[in-house]
C-alpha cells in the first residue's frame, strides 16, 4: 500500500504549479535616510554610519559639492538616491538654482532621481508647472535619468493629485511621481492613502515615511522617527506591495531632535521590524 502510494506521488508532482511550490520573493524596497536627517561628521562617517545601520542609501540630497560626495558613497557600496531640488513659477518663467542643470550633467549614466518641488508665484498656473516639468525633465533624459515630482505642503505641487494631474500632462515618459506621507498627512489629512496610491499608479516611482500621527498637523507630529507615531506603516507598506511597487523608500528626518545617529538607528530597525510583519 506504502509503495503505490509514493508511487503515486512520484508520478503526479509535475501537476503541482511553479508558482505553489516557491516562495514568492518577499516585498523589500531599497530604504535609505534623507539627507536633512544625518547631521553628524564627515561625508566619510556619515557613509560608514549608514552603512553599519543598514541602510541602502542616503537621498532627498542637495545638489552641492556632488562629485565628492559621490565618490565617497560608491566606495562605501552605497547609492545617492535621489537630489532634491526645484523652482518657483514667475511671470517671466520658471526661477531655479542653474546649479540642478549641473548636477544633472554630473550624475550622467546613474539611477539618481531628480526630486522636483514646484513652488507657486506669479506665474502659477498649470501651463507654467508643465513648461517647468519638461524643462527638468529634458535635462534629465540627456543624463538618462528619472524625475519624480515632490508633493510638498504650501507650494504648487502639494498633494500626490497634482502631482499625477501635471505628470501626465507633461508627456515625458522619464517623469513620475512621489508619495509623501508627512506631507500626505498634513494637507489631506482625511484622505485614504489606499485611493491616493492607488490614483498614482502608474507613476508611482518613490515613496518616503516617517513615523507619524494621525490627525497630527505639527511637523513634530508628522515626522517622527519610524518607531513613533500611530499611523499604520505595515499598512502602507501592503498596499505597496499589492501595487507592485519597484521602486525605493525614504525616510523623511526634518526637524527630528535628539541624537541623529540613535534616530536612525531606532528607524531602520522599525523598518526591518514592519517587513518581517509584512511577511507573515
């Protein structure tokens, strides 16, 4: 009986699905800190902190004094993720720092993003914003690089509906969008994130977090570290999951006290704390 039974088996496990019998890989986006969160040292330490805390990167980075920066952390086997950079909408065109078309020319052949803020002015309107976007976004495509646009509270672009309203009116295939979830908290403070995710898709490229509370309007109560705060980070990181989401995450630090080594560390290790509840 014992012999036709494994025979059996033998002769049927072809029927079994791929896909049943591995593991799917588990959701685990490159993570890295925002630059206005580490305030200590050199360059040369800060990459080496980073490093030993586990993160993947630093981002949201000024485009100053970039070479040596970058030479820095591709010694260490980290990335610069992204710049964070922008403009104002003036009645005689956009205004920005010629410094970001620099910075563009110098990140040429990486997967750098370009973080672009839109701020409002005299010229504001959403023909100004699309002139603008295509502007940075030319740049950008020369270098071969990606631009995402930064909901930021107060400017042009706040919520992540502008920000899909003027990507996709920019026709510009290297153009995208970012979720910001201190901002997001702060300007639609009533709105579900599962719809706002879900309105961005397929623009969706960058993500940034930070712990945060719920119904909270100070940005100390909107940016925390990832450990404080009662706003539901495993939540999030599931509906990015169920999105498909490839790109990277950030952790936004402005304005965070206290010691920012000890801030990054307790961040990362709620980070790595909230995938493994993912993952059961």
């Amino acid at each position: 009986m014992k012999e036709i039974v494994l025979s059996v088996v033998a002769m049927t496990w072809w029927l079994v699905p791929e896909t049943m019998a591995q593991d799917p890989a588990p959701f685990k986006p490159p993570f890295f800190a925002f630059e206005n969160g580490v305030h200590f040292g050199s360059t040369q330490e800060r990459a080496r902190v980073l490093k030993e805390l586990g993160y993947d990167g630093i981002g949201s980075a000024n485009p100053q004094n970039l070479p040596e920066r970058l030479q820095v952390y591709d010694a260490a086997g980290l990335k610069i993720y992204s710049l964070y950079v922008g403009g104002s909408l003036q009645a005689g065109g956009p205004k920005y720092d010629k410094v970001i078309s620099t910075a563009i020319e110098q990140l040429k052949g990486r997967d750098t993003v370009i973080e672009l803020f839109v701020q409002g002015g005299s010229g504001a309107s959403d023909t100004a914003a699309v002139a603008f976007v295509r502007d940075i976004a030319d740049q950008a495509k020369a270098s071969g690089l990606r631009v995402v646009l930064y909901p930021h509270t107060g400017f042009y672009i706040d919520t992540i509906g502008d920000a899909v309203r003027i990507a996709k009116a920019s026709d510009r295939e290297n153009v995208g969008v970012m979720f910001n979830l201190c901002h997001f908290l702060n300007v639609q403070p009533e709105a579900d994130f599962r719809a706002a995710l879900t309105q961005a898709k397929p623009y969706l490229w960058r993500v940034s977090v930070s712990g945060g509370k719920v119904g909270g309007k100070p940005w100390n109560e909107l940016i925390q570290t990832l450990d404080q705060g009662d706003f539901d980070q495993v939540a999030l990181l599931r509906e990015l999951r169920n999105h498909g989401f490839k790109g990277a995450v950030g952790l936004q630090c402005y304005g965070v006290g206290g010691d920012s080594r000890e801030n990054l560390k307790r961040s990362v290790q709620a980070w790595q704390k909230n995938l493994a509840e993912l993952s059961k």
